[in-house]
C-alpha cells in the first residue's frame, strides 16, 4: 500500500508547478475581470446595446420621411390552418440584423459580415430599428414615395451605419437554406443597396408612384438592381448568433395564381404615431386671459 508523502504545500518537484498554474490561473481572471474581458461580462453589455430599448420616429402626417427610425414588420400569414404537425402557421416577425458572435462581443457594435433574419419578438431594439436614407443629407424630412430610391441602415455609431445590400444567388452566396437571394448588411452604400417601395396592389402600382409613403401600412420592398421583393421564408429556419431560432430573409418574389405578391412579400413600415398607448397626444395649452382687456 502506497502512502502520499508529499502534498503542494512540500512544493517539491511538480508540486511546485502546479501552485504555480494555479496561481497564475488566478492571476489572469482577476485581470480579466477589472478589464471587463470575461465572457459574462461581455454578453451582459452586449444585452445592454443590442437589445436596448429604442423609440421610432413619430409620422406626425401619417407618411413614412428620409431620416425616420422605423421597424420593418410581416404581418402573419392570413391562413392559420396547421397543415402539418410539425409546421405552425407564419406569425408576426421582424427585420432583424444579426452579426457574427465572435465580431459583437469583441467590438460590440454591428460589423461586417451582418446577417438578416426575421424574429417573432416584435419589440424595438438596436438590431430591429433602422433608418431611412437618401443619397444626400438634404433630403432628410421629405416624404418617401412610392417606386423612389431609398437605403435601409442600421442605426448610428452602435449600429454600425450599416446597408442592407441583396445581390443574384448563385452557386457561392445565397441564403443558406431557401438557397435564394441573400440579404445582409454591408458598410458601403452601392447599386446593390438600393431599394424602392411599391403599391400592394399590381393593379394601381402605377397610379400610385410618386405618392408619399403611409406608415404603418402593407407595402412591398423592392431591390432595384434584380427587381426582386424582400420575403420571409416561411418554411425555413435559421439559428441565430443568439441562439434564437427565426425565420430566414431573402429577395424573392412569391406571386399566387393571380398573378400578386403572396403575404410573405407583405411589409409594413412601422412608426410611431401620435394618439397611441407610446406616443399620446399632448393637450393644447389653455388660453391665457388678456391682461389688458
């Protein structure tokens, strides 16, 4: 029967070595630690900018402007039957953009290569809020119109100041598992990132170009350069960096036997508008008597 005569306080030999480890184990938590390198503390301030709460821009006339944060919202699928066991009926979902989790925890703010998916969280956060742009600054505030170019950008310096781009599928980019158009977000604005709103309704879509924008309505979202429409893949789901499971994006054009864009080409550009739960209209202050009179 073998007896143990030494332990790590002999620090004799390998002993000694492994006080040592530990030691410097040790060490280098505590300086991650104060330096806020830990991957807790990392993915608690990655909550903190991502998922933040964000406030659209009020439609104080009911049409969507360059320069407005708005959400791009589907609407759910009109047939609720369940088809199959396994398959529930498309609900509401979101324009999400979603980074490399490698990337966001490092730099916590949005980067190159960035994602697009559709979330069933309908909530306002710094990954589903983005801003309207034009080709110039001058041209912030004025109404978006129908079939006029327009970018979609992440927001600001967390955001990234990103755009969302779309371009031919082929054999070697394409989304992952509809293997359609991809959607993602690029840093440099091109004829890849332009993209213009069209009327619901083929029949009046041409009647309709050049008319402002409404908020909060059904439009389609049109890539100009493949003449291809933004689209939820309904029947494909992809994991997220987050570990959420959402539905994937593409530029595909679903038409039904009449020859219009099904609901999952269906979009609404959300905003606030005044006189709901968020954005309540403020009284009219009460006339002051004339002092004079």
């Amino acid at each position: 029967m073998s007896v143990r005569t030494y332990n790590p306080s002999v620090r004799v030999g390998n002993w000694n070595e492994d006080i040592q480890l530990e030691e410097d184990t040790l060490k280098d938590f505590l300086h991650r630690r104060e330096n806020g390198q830990l991957m807790s503390q990392k993915r608690s301030k990655l909550s903190q900018t991502i998922f933040k709460k964000i406030d659209l821009s009020i439609s104080r006339d009911g049409c969507v402007h360059y320069g407005d944060i708005i959400n791009l919202r589907c609407p759910a699928a009109k047939d609720r039957t369940q088809y199959f066991a396994h398959l529930e009926p498309r609900d509401d979902c979101q324009l999400n953009a979603y980074p490399e989790i490698d990337k966001i925890l490092e730099s916590h703010k949005l980067e190159e290569p960035c994602y697009v998916s559709g979330s069933k969280d309908c909530s306002s956060n710094l990954r589903s809020s983005f801003v309207i742009k034009g080709d110039c600054e001058s041209m912030k505030g004025q109404p978006l119109r129908y079939g006029q170019k327009f970018y979609i950008c992440t927001l600001g310096e967390e955001g990234g100041d990103l755009y969302m781009a779309s371009d031919r599928a082929t054999i070697q980019k394409s989304a992952p598992r509809s293997r359609h158009q991809q959607v993602k977000f690029v840093s440099q604005p091109s004829f890849l990132t332009e993209w213009q709103v069209l009327h619901f309704n083929p029949q009046v879509r041409m009647e309709y170009e050049g008319v402002p924008v409404p908020a909060n309505a059904i439009v389609i979202i049109n890539h100009r350069y493949t003449n291809q429409n933004l689209s939820v893949e309904e029947n494909f789901i992809t994991r997220t960096s987050f570990g959420t499971r959402e539905y994937e994006i593409s530029c595909n054009t679903y038409f039904d036997s009449h020859r219009a864009e099904k609901d999952v080409n269906h979009w609404m550009i959300m905003m606030g508008v005044p006189g709901d739960t968020v954005y309540p209209v403020l009284p009219e202050p009460a006339p002051q008597a004339n002092p004079s009179a």
